[in-house]
C-alpha cells in the first residue's frame, strides 16, 4: 500500500517565494545554498539599526531584520557581549550598539535590563530598537510590551509594530494598530504605507489599499519602493489597468517592478503582454532575474509558445541560473503544457535536484499527454524516495490511473487521501469520480459524489459525462436535474453530455427542455452544445429542428456536419444528405470514409460524385 504525506499548497504549484516581500521590501532572496542580491546594489550593509540620526529605520527594509534568519541558541553563553556598569553612565548610542551586537533573546533581555537602569528618561529611538530586535527573533510580546510602555511613540514606533504583527501573520491586528495610529493623528510615512499596502496586497483589500494609495498621491511620498508596492498591490488585486498605470508614471524603475508586471500578466492568462514587456524590459538595459525567467517560462506554457520558450533555454544553458531549481522546474512545466514531453523529460533527468514541484509538473505532463504508465512509474519512484506530495501530484495520478484503466493504483491512492482527510477537497473528489467512471465503476463515482461537502459544475459534468457513457442514460439526466436543484448552473460539457443521454433514450422532451434552458444562456453558441442538439433532434426523428440549429450555429466543425448529414440520411432524407456533402466540401471540410459510406448504405441508388456540376453546385 502507498504512504503518501500530503500538503496543501495556497498558491500555485509553481509560484517561487514571494516576489514582494523578498525583493522590494528586504531587497533580498536567501536560501540554505546561495544568495541573490539586485545588480543595482552594492555592497549591502550587513546591520541597520534606528540611530538618532535616522529616525525613519523600518525593519522590514533591513537584510538585519530577517526573522527567518538562523540565529545562536537563546541558551548560548553571554560571553560576546559585556554590558556597562550600572555604575557609570552609558549613552543612547552606545546601548543601540550593545542591541546590534545580539545574537539570541537572552542577550536582548540582558541589555533591555541596561537600558530600564542606565536611562533616567526613556528614549524614543531606543526602545524602537528594542522593539526591532524582539521583533528579528519573533518576540511579538515583548516588542509590544516595550511599544505599550513607551512615553512617546513616533511614527516608527507605530511602524515597526505593525511591521511585526504583519511579518508574523497577525494581519487583523496589524490592520488595527494603524487604524490606532490613523485616530491619534499619526502621520504615515513611505514605509508605514509600504508596509500597510503589503498587508491589503495579501488580503487582497482592494478598497483599503486605493485609500492608502490616495494617501500616498497626497502626501507626495513617491519613490520606487512605494511605487513597486502599488504595482504589486493592484496586480495582487487582477487590476491590471491600474497597475500599468501606475507603472508607466513611474520616474525609476528597476528589475523587480519590471518582474513584478510580468509576473501578473503571466499569472492572470495574459501570456502575450508579459512577452511584450520582457522583451521592453530588456531593451531598457535591464537583466532578468530568477522571478522573471520563471513568469516568462510559465507564460511560454500557458500559451504553448514552444519557440520563445526554447530561446529562454537556450539563455538560460549559456548565462544565466543552470542549477536553479525554480527555473528547471519551470522548464519542465513549460515543455510539457507545450506537449514536448520527451524534452521536458530531458530537462528532469539534468536538473541536480528536484522538489516537489518538478516531480508533479513532469507526472501531470505525462498525464496529459495520455502516458498513464509513465506517469504511475514516476509516482512510484517519487514515494520510494519519500517525496512529499501535494494535491495537484494525486490529481495528475488519478487521471493517469483513469487514462490507463489502473483500477488498483487508483484505489490505494484514493485510500491515502481518505487516510489524510483530504477528500472534502472539490478537486479532488471531481477527479476521483471521473476516475471511478472511466474505469467503469458507476456506484462508488456516485458515492463518492454524494459524499463530498461541496459539489460544483465540474463534479456534476464528471458525473453526469460517466453515466452517459457508461450507459446509465436516465440517470445522467437524473443527476442533472439535482444539479440544477442545487443551484449549479451547467456549462457547455455538461449540456453536451446530457444531451447525448437524451439520444440515447430518444427523450425529446427532455432534450426540448434541457435546449430550453442552453438557450438562455451563452452555451448555445458551443460548438459542442449545437452538434450535440443536432444529434439528439436527428436521432429522435425531428430533423425540421436539427435542421434549424445546424442552420443557426455560428460555426461549425466536422462533428456539426456529419450530424446534420448522417441525420438527414438516417431519416430517409437522401438528397438532402448528399447536398449537404456536397455543400461541406466546397466550404473546405473533407467528406470522410464513415461519412460517405454510412450515406450509401442509407440511400443504396444514389451516386456520389467527388467533383459535382456546377447545376448540383447550385442546387445545394
């Protein structure tokens, strides 16, 4: 039996760190292996502090204020640090500089200790500093300890604060405290309204970031962080518009904001545009980094831009992040939504190594490309390795195990999910009943389908398409029936499908009825919708109607006009079958073999011509 240890992803599986917050607000990208710090910098100070002479230090602007950042052992010995003397008097200056030199909260509370002794009267840039560096190991407490204590509190207090709650995930109490510091008359500065736009970009508050923006505009606080901010905030937000115009009015840019909107376009299935502004932002002098090699690749994918997509790799092989495994995993997912699956392979097989990602994107391009057993071997190589796996791999399984017929796989794989409560999960359980149904198994796809919380179109259209083929024809229109009842409204599949039981019931009642409801909405104009109504009205002996859909459709494909054509034959209408083949043929859809032969054996005494008169010509 497969063990599979499962995770949930929030985001897409190929979305890197966070763009923002570890480019435009720390200025820096760190992981265990290397480092990347923007071409524009240089020499970055390892350590900032607030200092009386720069009252405005924001914490989440300093690599020093990482809080992620693998610190000594609070219960390290004190031996690197050695207070003044209570005895002697000690400065403000001299107490910041004890605090930059922690290295755990033991040392921080020892020097906070100096500072309550040594100082008659607080100081305002100090205990910001305090509140800093609680806040660099996690100590949301004391920091707000320290904040609620404090005589005087400036607009970096206020900052730092809401800084931290937000850093740690407290975003309804960060939203407070500004509120706060809003009804006492603080004045907000770039970096409160930084932080502030960073938190409404995450919650996606649209309406509370457009007021911060408002603030900004009036205040004149401008600059290319507050600016980055915006654009991220109303890309978050899939206000494109907005985040151009923001953009273009910008004065400076740099790698991250230009990253920042092609991200965005890649993201929200504007692949074109975000090829657009990576070749302007490489006119205007700019290297691509990580972020944006990434969002093209995924771009390249979703618009299946194999040609572009092969010149980044190319780049990529030559100059630029050969063992970066965003960008390899990238490659891969790119190569397969573009069907290269030989060269996504390849990309796999080369990378040094692999995360969880890679291995789904190369089982999911195995799966599409319907090589089922290619994709259940990965799967089995990816769990004897104990690699973590998140919904997206079991979905692609599922679907490489229903394309294949791999009842037993999908049984044990179906058994884990169970054995991880991950069942309530739409996708999932969507999948698992076309799984079921491909593989024959109408009762437990029926089960699973009345066990799941929340059913929406795609489950319902899996079911109703599995009974439909399985030949449960009354019951796929009992399903959609209790579809509609629940509120679900079909889309084109599911009208297609529904519609194939109607002819095979030769209910056309209930095909009057269910062309009734497609007509009120914008799946008529489906290409599949009209052939299928042609289908059933032709199959049921109403070939007036079939007639008339096929003759309204705004077009049509090959399985429109064999419809009409096989239903004209079927029906005894034989010179109308053959005028519509002829018709066919001259607006340039080829008369295949099962065409040709089915309209013969229907009308034995007619002949077919392949080159017809101009007088059959006009006739039809």
């Amino acid at each position: 039996m497969l063990s599979l240890t499962v995770i949930s992803p929030q985001s897409s599986h190929l979305q890197r760190p966070s763009l923002f917050n570890d480019q435009i607000l720390s200025l820096r990208y760190s992981n265990s292996k290397k480092e990347f710090r923007p071409r524009n910098r240089k020499n970055p100070p390892q350590v900032c502090w607030f200092s009386s002479k720069d009252s405005f230090f924001l914490p989440e602007f300093s690599v020093s204020t990482n809080i992620s950042t693998p610190h000594k052992s609070p219960d390290a010995d004190f031996t690197d640090i050695t207070p003044p003397s209570v005895s002697r008097s000690v400065d403000s200056d001299e107490l910041v500089a004890l605090l930059q030199s922690c290295n755990n909260v033991r040392q921080v509370r020892r020097v906070h200790g100096v500072v309550l002794k040594c100082l008659k009267y607080p100081v305002t840039f100090v205990e910001n500093n305090l509140i800093s560096v609680y806040l660099r190991f996690g100590k949301l407490t004391e920091a707000r300890k320290v904040f609620d204590k404090m005589a005087e509190r400036n607009v970096v207090s206020w900052t730092a604060m809401i800084n931290g709650y937000s850093r740690l995930g407290f975003d309804d109490e960060a939203l407070r405290l500004f509120g706060d510091s809003v009804s006492i008359g603080i004045r907000g500065n770039g970096k409160m309204f930084v932080c502030v736009m960073n938190l409404c970009s995450r919650r996606v508050d649209f309406e509370l970031g457009r007021q911060i923006h408002g603030c900004i505009l009036k205040g004149n606080w401008g600059n290319l962080i507050v600016d980055s901010a915006i654009v991220y905030f109303y890309a978050q937000c899939g206000e494109l518009p907005s985040a151009f115009r923001v953009f273009s009015g910008m004065v400076k840019k740099d790698v991250v904001c230009w990253t920042t909107m092609i991200t965005a376009c890649s993201q929200q299935g504007y692949g074109k545009e975000a090829f657009s502004m990576f070749w302007r932002m490489l006119n205007d002098g700019f290297w691509p980094n990580e972020f944006t090699v990434c969002s093209v690749l995924k771009a390249c994918g979703e618009e299946k831009a194999l040609k572009p997509g092969r010149q980044l790799h190319g780049a990529i092989i030559k100059k630029m992040f050969k063992n970066d495994v965003f960008i390899g995993t990238s490659l891969v997912d790119m190569y397969a939504k573009c069907g290269e699956i030989s060269d996504a392979r390849i990309v796999f097989n080369g990378m040094r190594s692999r995360n969880m990602v890679t291995w789904t994107s190369i089982i999911a391009g195995y799966a599409k490309k319907g090589l089922g057993k290619d994709a259940i071997s990965l799967f089995r190589v990816m769990k004897r390795r104990k690699i973590i796996v998140n919904n997206l791999t079991i979905v692609s399984i599922l679907r490489a195990c229903g394309a294949v017929g791999d009842l037993l796989m999908g049984r044990e794989v179906h058994a884990q999910i169970v054995k991880n409560s991950i069942q309530s999960n739409i996708h999932m359980g969507s999948t698992l009943v076309w799984f079921y149904c491909k593989c024959g198994k109408y009762d437990i796809a029926s089960k699973v389908l009345q066990q799941m919380p929340l059913r929406d179109v795609v489950s319902w259209t899996a079911m109703i398409s599995g009974c439909a083929s399985l030949g449960h024809e009354a019951e796929a229109l009992d399903f959609l029936k209790e579809m509609m009842e629940e509120g679900v409204e079909p889309n084109s599949f599911t009208y297609s499908s529904a519609l194939k039981a109607c002819a095979k019931l030769e209910a056309v009642s209930q095909g009057k009825l269910i062309h009734s409801f497609a007509n009120k909405t914008p799946a008529l104009s489906n290409v599949f919708v009209g052939s299928a109504l042609i289908h059933m009205y032709a199959k049921c002996g109403f070939v007036s109607e079939a007639s008339q859909v096929f003759d309204s459709m705004p077009e049509r494909n090959l399985v429109s006009w064999k419809a009409m054509i096989l239903g004209y034959a079927r029906n005894g209408l034989c010179r109308e079958a053959l005028q519509l083949m002829y018709r066919m043929e001259a607006e340039g859809f080829e008369v295949d073999d099962y065409i040709l032969t089915t309209v013969l054996s229907a009308c034995g005494d007619i002949e077919w011509d392949e080159e017809p008169s101009s007088d059959v010509l006009l006739a039809t």
